[in-house]
C-alpha cells in the first residue's frame, strides 16, 4: 500500500498540466476548429513549482495532474474533429528514480476482453484541448502502431520492492516495513 501511494505520488509530483474535466468514455464532439496541444508532463514557466524553505508539502494548484485523472482517460490518434479513440490509460510507469516514463494503453479488445496493454512513453503523448475547453490525451501514433508493439508485461518489472503488511510489528522490531533491499525499488 505504502509502495503504491508513493508511486501515485511520485506520478503526481511528474505529471504536470492545468486540471481537467474526466471524459465519459466517448469520443468527444468537436468542431472542425484545430485542438491546441499542449506538453502534458513539463511545467510551463509560469506554473513551474517553487521550492519553499519551511515545507516539503506538495499543494495542489494550477498546472499539476493527478494519477488518478489520467488513469482511465481515452487516447486518440489526434487532436482535430476527425480524431479516433484508439485505448485508454491503464497505469502509469515510474522508474526507480520516481519519474513517470510511460503510459500503458490498452489497445484493441472489446470491453476490456481480448484488450492488450502496451508501453507508450510520456514524450509521446499531448494533451489536446478543444475550444469549449475540454481536454483529452492524443498521440502521434496509430491504432495499427499500437496493436503492432510488443505487449507490456508487468510481471517482469515488478519482481521485488513489496511492502510488508506487518508495519506495526516491524515498528516494534525497529525496522521500516519497507521495501527489501534488494529489488527494482532498493537503490
């Protein structure tokens, strides 16, 4: 649980753009007036987070997304009135330096059924904003793109790093109950 909550916040801390308003699945109907994209995962200047000398708090503001609001969100081949919806974010990639590096699309599949996940890495993903202001995640790549890359395995990346469920007896012992020291999360 600990693990989690700090991967989520990890993402947090990385993912960075102004909030948005969580779509219902469908595609979205926009007019034929061109999207603005914009970089989802760098802050703009004026937003850029300020180091505050008394606080180690992260407060949410303009300009930062949550895990949980792109965990979900459809992925379209583009940003015009033509776009397609080719997946959806299923989870979010942070490498053991706490960066976000990827986001697994489902693609193809029905329903969730015959779904495959695939790694697509941040670089490649915008946030397009329509003119009645909402947003939605698009891509460069197609929906071929994505049913031809290799499928995302998560059972190789996540061997080790488990929280132990045992805090309180580990805090009576002096130890932490976190990750062991060897793993993906230890260095």
């Amino acid at each position: 649980m600990l693990t989690r909550l700090l991967g989520t916040t990890a993402a947090v801390a990385m993912l960075s753009t102004a909030a948005f308003a969580q779509t219902t699945g469908q595609t979205p109907q926009v007019q034929d007036t061109p999207a603005q994209t914009s970089d989802v995962f760098t802050y703009p200047p004026e937003v850029a987070p300020k180091a505050t000398p008394d606080s180690n708090n992260v407060n949410a503001a303009t300009g930062k997304v949550l895990a949980s609001g792109v965990i979900g969100q459809a992925v379209y081949d583009g940003a015009g009135s033509d776009a397609n919806r080719i997946g959806d974010i299923n989870d979010i990639v942070i490498g053991e330096n706490g960066v976000a590096q990827a986001a697994v699309i489902g693609v193809g599949g029905f329903l969730g059924v015959g779904q495959k996940d695939v790694a697509v890495s941040f670089d490649r993903l915008d946030l397009a904003t329509k003119p009645d202001g909402d947003r939605w995640f698009v891509t460069d790549l197609s929906k071929d793109d994505l049913n031809k890359a290799p499928a995302f395995e998560r059972s190789e990346l996540y061997t080790g790093g488990i929280v132990k469920d045992n805090r309180a007896k580990d805090a009576a012992n002096g130890t932490t109950g976190g990750p062991s020291s060897t793993g993906p999360l230890a260095q």
